[in-house]
C-alpha cells in the first residue's frame, strides 16, 4: 500500500500543469500603437525604484569587489591602477545594458505586427505570470528561459512587458570575436542594449578584470533587485532542440549573494519555450553538418524577412515554478565557510558549492524539459525517424495514436487539439511541416531533394539536412522517453534479464551518454527506479525480484524505444570505429569534426550505417567529451596542438560494448 | 548601622546623589519613600565596616513574581477601558497610562483583547516533587549553621531562569525537576564550607545569583540523580571595601546590581556596569556569564572591570595574588572563571574596577530616514572612536513599538509639539514613517567634554541624514529597556508568546544579518502555521571596533496553535542557525547555557571544546557543579 503511495506520487502523468492563454489574441482585436504607449507601471522587488544604469554604473566601479581585484591587477602587472580602473570602465562600458522604455515601446510595437504574421499564437500559462509577480515583490528574481531560438528573450521581454511584470537585463553572448555575434549587427545590437541586453564575451577565461567587472555588474543588479535577471542556462541556442549541459558561471554568480548573505533568497524560474517550427529550422541542421551558414549580419537578418511569409504555427511558453535557492541549499551548503574571509576577495566556489550548483543546474533545466509543450508533429517525427524509408499514412495515424497513449503515461506535456479524430490531426501538421515531408500515393516519406547533377556526396548532405530537421522534432520529446529507452537498451545488451545485470548496463549506458542527455550526476538510482516504474505501469516489463522480464505486449515498447536511441548508439559506434580504425599515433584537435565526418560520409555511401546523426556536429562534440571522459582518450599538447591521444583497448571495448557484442562492465568500472 | 543625627548633613548628600542613579530605573517619587535603606559611607572604610543593602529577601516571592518577569507590583495590564497600564509605583512609567498600546498590540500581533490567556495563580506546591534529600549532607550543613530550606515555594523559585518556555510552563502551573534544598551561604567561608560537604556526599550545587538567565542556565538537568542543591548567593552582598587610591572596590558576588550601585553612589562612585537586568542580575552572575553593560563604552564590560576574583571550587579556592592592572602569567585565569556558568565553582568575592560619579549626563536621540543609514552612523562613530556610554539604534518596527508605550501627554501643548515635530520630520524632511529609525544616545563625563562629544556625535549623525530628536526620546528609549520584560507578561496573558536574543557580528555584516534573521523568523512562523506575521525586529545595541551587538526582539500570537512552545523554539532555532549562517556569534552576553550548547563545538572548535573539557576534569572531577551547562 504504502510503495503505491509512493509511486503514485512520482508518477509523471499526473503532474498538474497549467493553462495557457493566448497574447496575441488582443493583439489582433485592438490598436498595437496604442498597447505599445500604454501605461506601463510594473511591480518591483519590495517596492525599490528602477536604477539608472548610470547610477548603476557608478555603483559596481566603486564596490569593494572591483577596487580589490583592479589593484591586485595592478600589481601584478604593474601597471598604475587607473589605468586598470579606466580598463574596467571600458570592459562595463562594453557589456552594460540601457535599457530604455522608449525601446522596449518600439519593440513592443514591431514585435506585435512580426508575431501577428509569423504565428499563429503566443500563448502563455498565466498562472505562471502570477507566481512570477509575486516572486519578484518577495525575492531577486533570475530568469532562466530554455534556448532554441534568436528571438526567446524578444519574446521574454514582450510577454513581461504585457503583463505589466519589471522588465528583464538579459545577458547575452557576445562570440569569440568581439563583433561577431549580435554586436556585429551594430544596429540591431544597440537595439537589443536599449531593451536591457548585456553584452558578455564568449571567453574571458584568465582575465581576473573582466570577471570582477562582470560578476560585480550581474551581483548589484541581482542584490538591489532592480529587474529580474535573465541568462540561458544551456550558454547558447540548441541546434538540436535537445537540452544542452547546462553551464554554471552565471548561475554561480547569481546564487553567491545568496550565499554570503547578501540578500536572503534568490528566485530561479525556469521558462520553457516551445517552438511549434522554429524558426532557424533547416539552419540548424545546416549547421550542424557543416554546411556554410549564412554570415550573421544585419543584412543576412533583413533577407531573413522571406521568413515572415511562412506560418510557424504557435509559441508556447510556461513559466515554471520559481525555485527558491536558499530551499534547495538547505542542508547542502554550509554558508558559515564565507564568514571568516572578506566578502569582497573573490575566491574560488568550494567543491561542495561546485556540485551543489551544478546539480541545481541540471534539476533547471529538467524542470525546463518538464514543461515543455509537444505539438502531434513532434510524436510524428519520432515515427518517421524510425521509418526512414516512408511509412504508409494509415500506419502512421494508427502509430501516433498509440504514441500519444504512451507518451501521455509517460507524463509528456502534450498540446493535442481538442476532440479532432487522429488522422486530421496528423494531416495538418503534415501540411505544416510541407518543407520537411510529402505525402505521396498514401505513404509519408521525408523531402529528398533529387538534384540530377547532384554529386552522391552532395545528394547525402541534402537529405542529411532533412533528416536532421526532422530529428530535431523527435528530439523535443526525448526527455520523456530517455530513461525508459535507456532501461530498454540496458535490457538488449545486458547478458541476462537479472536486474543487477540490467542495472549495471543501465549505468553503464547512462554514462556513455551523459553529455548527450540531460541526466542529473549521480541520479544512477532515481533513474532506474524511474524508468522501472514508468515501463511497469505500461504494462512492458514485470519487475520481479530478481529480474526484469519483458510481457508480451510490451515487445513493441521497448523495441520502440530503443529505436528511438538508436541513432546515438550508432552514432558513437561510427566515433569509435573512426579512432580504432583509422587514427593510430593520435590526432589534432582541430581535425577532429571534419575527419570523423568523412568517415562517417564514407560509412553512409559505402551502407555500412544509415545512420545520419553520426553526421552532426553535436554527436560528435558530445562523444568526444564522452570518450575523453571515460579515458579512452586524452588531451596532450604535440608541438604546440592540443591532439588527441587514443587508448585503443578502451575505445573497442566501448565499440563492442555499444555493439552489444559485450555486456557491459560493472558500474564499479563503468564509474571511472 | 542606620544613619545618626550628626551626619544627617552627609546623609543628606548621599540621598542627592542617589537620585542620579540609574534616572531610567526609579520612580520620580522615591525621593520621598522610605524604600531604600542605603547605609551611609564611610569613605575610609575597612575590611571591618563592610556596606550592607539588602533588597533580594530570602523568600524571593515576597516581592517578585514567581511565574513572570520583576517585581511583583509592578506588572502591565489592560484596564476596564481597554486601556493599558503599568501598575506600582518603581518606575517613571509606574501609574501611567499608555493609550496606544491596545491598537499596537492588536494590530501588531492579531490579538484581541477578549481572549484572555490568563496564568495559574499560586504555585501548586502538590505539582512539586517531594526533595530528593541527602541526610549525610544535611545533617553536617546544620551544623555549619547555614540557613537552609526545602520550602518547595522557594524551590520552586530556583529552578528556572527567564527563558519564554520556562515561564511559559509555571504560568500553566507544570513543574518539573526542581532542586532539593536551597542554601544561603552568608560568605565565602560559608561557601567553602559547603562545596567541601557537597564533594564528601556527592551532591550536586548549582549556583543562583539573581535568576535572570535566559540560557536554561538554571534549569536542573531531568536526568540528575543526586539531590541537587540550589547555593544562592543573594545574601552575600557586601561591599567589603572601597580602595579609592587604586579605584577599586571589593564586593561580595552576590549583591544585585541596583544594590550595588546604588551603594557606590552613595560614596560618589560607580561601576558603570548597567546590563538591562541590573535590577535583579548579580555580580557573581555577571563574572560566571561575561555580561556586558550598557555603558560598556565609558567603562568596559564585565571582563575589563574585573580586577581579581575568588572562586570555590572542588579543588580549593581559585585566585591570583595581585591587583597588578595586566599581568603576563600564561592564559589568564580569569578567563576560565568568566563565562563558566557554575560549571566550575561559586564566584564568591570580586575586586572590581570603580569611578567617580560622572559630572554630568545627558540623553539624545537621532531619526534616520532608513536603518541602513542609521547602522551606516553606528559605524562611523565606531571608526572614530567616539561612541557615546551607550547609543543604540532602533529599527522602524521597535521605533513604532516605542511610540506605542508613550504615556498619555499630560497637556495639549505637549502633543502639539509632538505634532509639529512629526509634521516636520516626515512631511518637511520626506522621511518614511515606515521606514525611519531611531538611535538613542546617552552622555556621560565632565559637562564640557559632554557638550563637545554630543557635538562630535551629531555631525557624524549629519552626514548620514540624521535629524537630532531631543532628549526626551532618548530617555524613554533606555527605560524601554527596563520595562521590556514585564511587557512579555502582559503578552502571554492574551496569548502572544516572545523572547529577545543577541548577537554580536562584524561592521560588514550588520545590515545583512539584521534583515536576513528577521526574514527568517517572519518565513518560518508562516511555514509553522502562526496564523498572522510575528513581529520580528532587531537594534543595534552596541558598537565595537570591529562589529557591533544586535539585540532581537520576537513575539507572535500563537492561537490556533496546539504546541506553541514548540514551535517558537523551532523558530528560535532557525533564527540562530540563520544568524550563524551570516556571520553572528553564538552569543554576545547571554551566554550559552544548555539552550545554545549544541552550536558551541562549531563556534569554538573540536579542540576548544576539549580545552575546556580538560578544565573541568581537573577542577571538578565528580561533577559537583553539575548544571551541564556549555559542555
């Protein structure tokens, strides 16, 4: 009795989530230039009026953190301290935001006619709004949208502004390149600083300056509360609609005033924006295959307008629950160890600090994954991507009906249209999506574009863009299935049906692919349980005492699921064939994307795979570190290149593994 | 020893300068009563003519109350109109009527006035368990001739400081372990004599000197099982000798604080150590707690007042053999007596640093717009060093609070002033009546240095905002002090439940701890179901080089809750968990006591505590003085 409790309590369909509403909606029905001067008088944390970003300035150019490290740098560099002052009023110059009301009016203005046109609707979880309200009167609010497109923060900042809620200082990268990101389109870059954009360099690694001024900048807005902050938890925009591993220098600097007691909590809230298409769709995929991408440029972003004649159907976004940091401290952290140092000598985060904000981190972005909203169109794309070859429509319908019911008890957050008959359903997003797939004598298939004078290699990469596409949407439901998917490949290469034994692969395969998924560090046992759970409520598996045994009905589940990994599981075969096979004394870093592509091109022409996502940048980034990780490689400075060294034992016994032709090592092992 | 018709000039003098005592402490009246039995000085006395003032009778309950704070004519109560009163006729505030304290109280905690929350009246002696007797002990204590009692009134009395749930459990009539006899040793012979029985027949002492812990110190461990013997030294309260070459007085531990200054102001002399609780508080219980003094500015608190100590301990008498003002003789010993809390011995004899009367002396008070610019001041005085005897600094929910005790003005000029003067701070100056603070300031010393310091004062006060509010706010706010405690009575009679805590933190972290704690109480009485917000407010009380003292106020309404002891010490908990968390010390001047030992390893280190440890395994091996208090 007391374990169903337990279980009913966890169990992710139930989850209670809210309603949305439309925003554009009473756009369409009243004046935009009249919304867009509208009084505008937003709530503010205990009561505090807005700061001028001079004041604003002048207050993190005379904190005590800045003068401490301006001459620590000046001595080390001997160099007179104003000098370095006057280096830091350029670095704050540089990065700091103006924000303007005046702007975010105009903006207010432009983005309602572009949103009329691009979407279908905007539509927002109010109750989410509320919570929000209150958070920020009670606590410094940090903002954390999900990333998967140019325009999330414009449409941050249109909802608050809607709302009448304080209007967000967004942090935003600035590229490797001083210029080359949103600061090269000039205009536009000013546009954004206008409406509370700051500017961040991609990489300031040793440059003790720079993070001072920074730090001291995010913390004086954070501690005095005068808007919500907001930053992306995943650093940049996913190509692949998958989470990425969530980075943890921001959100580091925004829990440490938290921690030395400077303010006494800090609100996360974790903002989840789905995309019915995204707008940098086929971009992305380019992008990841290494074709060219268009240069970033405000002219690139003007011919970009062809977009605004497409219909990229709805925009959901669903403000979480706001996470009290210091709730999720309680117990982890003990905030005594600031006491005995002056507040202002930065030091380095503790060991326990470091994991408890990473483990922060990925519980975020989980909670982001959580409440993201599913369109059809995504449970159709995780069937076609099972089908490559096309599938006959009926069998698609009949498919995504049963799809739906798994993905339902899995607790997946679906947005399905009211009482429309499955089949409808599954047209019109087919005729949505007319760019990625065609419908042709009662079979679905995804576009190929059959160019006659096209090279094999060229006639790969273009389906490849379109494969890729469409697997962006499959992956948008990943994080409902992954666990259960990871616990049905466990029981494919696990040697026996003994749940040690299916544990210890579980764990294994859980590893191999922590920088490909988002699964929080050390959540080995909540994971399994999870997965368990979920598989044995529909009814696939029997979880005995000893074994996990597979039902009758439960066949197709599992093969399913394992299906949908499988892709990955190649993927990584392909990298580890490429460093057994073909690199014997090691390989320069840099050569290391465009090599293992080609081999993979090689693999996919010469129809060893058909697998294109070996094909992706971002597989092969994530299975770099992965291997790295697990010491079947290492890094080493070979005349002044970082190169990769390859431990050939390793990276077989990780092929094979993958392969399935050997069972996974203990976790004991697997753990190193 | 009372006075003779020759010396009545000198009698006379004495009596004017009694009424410079303590001015916050007495009724305006006394002048004319017969209360105070002050023995006139003999300035060159000897060893011989010690000074006697005996205010603390043996039967304790006589004149105080046994289930609440003071004395036991003086107490705060809502009369027929609603109105509130203080009753008796000790204090200025004695037979006033405070007409906005009913809507304070009501507003402030959601209390009514119609639900009562009344307390047992008479202790229930049948509740007190019959003494646990040791007739070895007994039978050779009569022979000493030491008064002794197992009376379970006065029994009762002794087994309980002024912590919220020791009180709070009297006024529902619930006993629990009380000592099995008391004793009054009359001096340190006496005492000797009694810590040698003690350790022959095993029986555990605890010291009692004014019983206004507010550190469980005084509760008898539940799990003693030896008879426990209560040593109060309330009779032990002669100055034995005045040194007025060396300035330095020699005071049996025993005598309370008012006795003792009240004495040394009839010789034209002070000590200058004014804990809140100097009404009642003794001198051994200053030295066995390290207590600071109001006025700790001028004169330095109880560590650097101390010249030499005698202590009683299981292993003989613990003094040193100088008065030499610093000595360099390894770890100071001292320092092992002050703040034992009766761990180690009775502190029965105290030489003690003593001053002129001051020349003159002088209240003031500052408003600030906000209590960051106000802790901003407190710092600045500190830095340069010019902190008056005291100045303290309210926060705006105590400011209010303060509003709320004024008395009723006697004469419309008057609250027509006090009109004008709120006309011109908040509407004038623009000054947030939500948000303003105030500090309160006492001068002392020759009248030139006063007016110069109060000058000195004021300008920095300027800098940062402040607006000089007269005297008169100033004196109220020190009698506040006094009157405090009796305020926690009225409040458990309709049902609200409050305590006061210290902490003592660095300059940088004032303003942060300050806001965090009270937040902190505010977030767990909601999470804990208090049905409206606790009224949580924080001042500064003191300054030092480094940091400053900041004194808490708590109380809530606790109806609708079915243990609200329990809760409020989950309360009290987190607020210490949380003012550690932001750089606080365990404790300022309360001590420890059994409430904070479990935090005191993590203050002072697992070898500290070993450290002390070692200690008492040396002094008192058989745990003699076995109120497990600190370790």
């Amino acid at each position: 009795m007391e374990s169903k409790t337990l279980y009913s309590q966890r169990d992710p369909s139930l989850k209670k989530r809210d309603d949305f509403e439309d925003i554009l909606e009473e756009r369409r029905n009243s004046s935009d230039l009249r919304y867009a001067l509208r009084c505008y008088t937003p709530v503010l944390y205990k009561g505090m009026t807005p700061c001028k970003t001079t004041i604003l300035k002048t207050i993190v150019l005379q904190s005590d953190q800045l003068h401490y490290v301006i001459n620590q740098v000046a001595k080390e560099t001997g160099e007179a301290s104003d000098i370095i002052q006057e280096e830091a009023v350029n670095i704050l110059e540089e990065m700091a935001h103006r924000l303007q009301l005046s702007t975010i009016r105009f903006f207010a203005f432009t983005l309602s006619k572009a949103f009329k046109t691009l979407f279908q609707s905007v539509r927002v979880n109010e109750e989410g709004i509320q919570r929000l309200q209150q958070a920020i009167q009670e606590h410094p609010v940090v903002l954390l949208p999900s990333h998967r497109s140019y325009i999330d923060f414009l449409i941050m900042s249109y909802i608050l502004y809607t709302y009448d809620l304080a209007l967000p200082v967004i942090a935003a990268g600035m590229g490797k390149y001083l210029g080359s990101y949103f600061l090269g389109m000039k205009f536009i870059g000013e546009m954004l600083r206008m409406s509370g954009a700051f500017f961040i360099r991609r990489s300031f690694g040793g440059d003790k300056l720079y993070w001072a001024v920074f730090s001291e900048y995010v913390k004086t807005m954070l501690r005095n509360g005068y808007a919500p902050i907001e930053f992306f938890l995943e650093g940049t925009r996913s190509r692949t609609c998958k989470s990425l591993t969530p980075k943890l220098g921001l959100l580091n600097i925004v829990m440490e005033p938290f921690f030395k007691g400077e303010v006494f909590d800090v609100s996360l809230v974790p903002i989840s924006i789905s995309y019915e298409r995204v707008l940098e769709e086929t971009l992305y995929a380019r992008e990841l295959l290494g074709v060219p991408k268009p240069k970033e440029s405000t002219s690139g972003l003007l011919k970009a307008r062809r977009i605004l004649s497409e219909d990229y159907g709805s925009i959901h976004v669903y403000f979480g629950q706001p996470v009290s940091v210091r709730s999720l401290a309680q117990g982890r952290i003990n905030r005594s160890q600031y006491n005995l140092v002056p507040r202002y000598i930065p030091r380095k985060p503790s060991e326990e600090t470091q994991g408890f904000v990473n483990d922060t981190a990925f519980k975020l972005v989980r909670k982001q994954e959580e409440n993201m909203v599913l369109r059809p169109w995504v449970l159709i794309a995780a069937i076609l991507m099972q089908n490559l070859d096309g599938i006959d429509s009926a069998l698609l319908t009949e498919q995504t009906a049963w799809l739906r019911g798994l993905a339902q008890a899995f607790g997946a957050f679906l947005d399905w249209p009211g009482q429309e008959p499955v089949g409808k359903v599954v047209s019109s997003s087919l005729s949505l999506h007319h760019g990625l797939v065609r419908v042709a004598g009662g079979r679905v298939q995804l576009a190929q574009e059959l160019q006659e004078t096209a090279s094999p290699k060229e006639a790969l990469f273009n389906h490849a863009v379109c494969v890729l596409s469409c697997a962006s949407y499959r992956n948008q439901i990943l994080h409902v299935f992954l666990r259960p998917a990871l616990l049905a490949l466990a029981m494919d290469t696990a040697a026996t049906s003994r749940k040690d034994d299916v544990y210890s692969s579980f764990v294994y395969l859980r590893n191999v692919f922590s920088n490909e998924f988002i699964l929080c560090p050390g959540a080995m046992v909540q994971d399994f349980e999870e997965a368990c759970y979920l598989l044995m409520k529909c009814g696939a598996v029997q979880i005995l005492k000893q074994d996990i045994v597979v039902t009758e009905r439960g066949q197709p589940v599992l093969s399913f699921l394992s299906g949908m990994l499988e892709p990955f599981l190649q993927g990584y075969q392909v990298v580890c064939r490429y460093f057994s096979e073909e690199v014997s004394e090691g390989l320069a870093e840099k050569q290391y994307i465009p090599a293992v592509r080609s081999f993979a091109v090689k693999c996919i022409l010469s129809d060893s795979i058909r697998c294109y996502e070996a094909l992706s940048s971002d597989l092969q980034k994530n299975a770099l570190a992965a291997l790295l990780r697990m010491n079947a490689l290492r890094k080493a400075k070979v005349a002044d290149q970082a190169t990769l060294k390859v431990n050939k034992m390793v990276v077989k016994t990780l092929e094979d593994t993958l392969g399935g032709k050997v069972p996974a090592q203990k976790p004991v092992l697997a753990r190193l | 020893m009372a006075s003779n018709g020759n010396n009545s000039e000198r009698h006379r003098i004495a009596h004017q300068r009694l009424r410079i005592i303590a001015g916050h402490l007495l009724n305006e009246e006394y002048r004319g009563t017969t209360r105070i039995f002050a023995n006139d000085c003999k300035a060159k006395l000897t060893d011989t003519n010690p000074i006697v003032s005996r205010t603390v009778p043996r039967k304790r309950q006589e004149i105080m109350k046994w289930n609440g704070w003071g004395y036991s004519d003086s107490r705060f109560l809502f009369n027929k109109k609603g109105q509130a009163e203080f009753t008796g006729k000790r204090y200025r505030l004695s037979g006033m009527i405070m007409p906005g304290l009913k809507d304070w109280f009501e507003g402030t905690f959601g209390a009514s006035l119609l639900h009562k929350t009344p307390a047992t009246t008479a202790v229930n002696t049948s509740m007190v368990q019959p003494p646990s007797l040791n007739e070895d002990f007994i039978q050779e204590l009569k022979t000493t001739g030491v008064p002794f009692s197992l009376d379970p009134e006065d029994r009762v009395f002794r087994a309980h400081g002024h912590c919220l749930y020791e009180i709070f459990s009297l006024r529902e009539g619930k006993i629990g372990r009380v000592p099995d006899m008391v004793v009054w040793p009359n001096s340190h012979n006496d005492v000797m004599k009694i810590v040698e029985l003690a350790c022959q027949h095993n029986v555990c002492l605890i010291p009692y000197g004014g019983g206004t812990s507010v550190s469980s110190g005084l509760e008898c461990p539940p799990e003693e099982s030896r008879s426990i013997v209560s040593l109060d030294t309330s009779q032990m309260n002669r100055i034995l000798w005045i040194d007025e070459k060396n300035l330095t007085a020699h005071i049996e531990a025993g005598i309370v604080g008012q006795d003792l200054e009240r004495t040394l102001n009839a010789c034209g002399y002070c000590t200058g150590h004014e804990p809140d609780s100097m009404e009642f508080s003794s001198l051994g219980g200053w030295v066995a707690t390290r207590a600071s003094g109001m006025k700790k500015n001028i004169y330095g608190n109880i560590e650097d007042l101390v010249v030499r100590v005698k202590m009683v301990t299981p292993r003989g008498v613990i003094e040193k053999s100088c008065q030499g003002p610093r000595t360099s003789t390894g770890p100071d010993i001292h320092h092992f007596i002050l703040g034992s809390e009766g761990t180690l011995g009775v502190i029965t004899e105290v030489t003690m640093k003593i001053r002129p009367i001051p020349e003159h002396k002088k209240y003031g008070s500052v408003v600030f717009p906000n209590f960051e610019q106000g802790v901003a001041c407190l710092r600045e005085v500190a830095r340069h060093r010019c902190a008056p005897a005291s100045i303290r600094l309210m926060d705006n929910a105590q400011f209010q609070f303060g509003l709320a005790l004024k008395p009723q003005v006697s004469s419309i000029f008057t609250s027509f002033l006090d009109g004008l003067k709120k006309l011109y701070i908040t509407k004038f100056k623009g000054f947030d009546p939500h948000r303003l603070c105030v500090a309160t300031l006492l001068f002392e010393g020759p009248r030139e240095r006063v007016l110069q310091h109060e000058k000195q004062v004021y300008d920095i006060a300027a800098k940062f905002g402040g607006l000089a509010a007269g005297e008169d706010n100033g004196q109220r706010g020190y009698m506040l002090t006094f009157v405090i405690a009796y305020l926690r009575d009225l409040g458990m009679d309709y049902s609200v439940i409050g305590e006061s805590f210290e902490t003592s933190v660095p300059w940088d972290r004032v303003l942060d701890l300050c806001r965090n704690v009270k937040e902190r109480i505010v977030k767990e009485c909601k999470e804990r179901g208090v049905q409206f917000p606790p009224l949580s407010t924080c001042r500064v009380t003191q300054t030092y080089d480094t940091g400053a003292c900041v004194y808490f106020y708590f109380a809530f309404n606790y109806r609708g809750l079915s243990n609200p002891i329990h809760v409020y010490e989950q309360v009290e908990h987190a607020a210490r968990e949380e003012i550690l968390a932001n750089g606080g010390s365990l404790s300022h001047h309360h001590g420890v006591g059994k409430l904070r030992k479990q935090w005191l390893k993590e203050s002072i280190s697992g070898v500290g505590i070993g450290m002390l440890k070692s200690v008492k395994e040396f002094v008192d091996p058989n745990n003699i003085f076995g109120n497990r208090n600190l370790l």
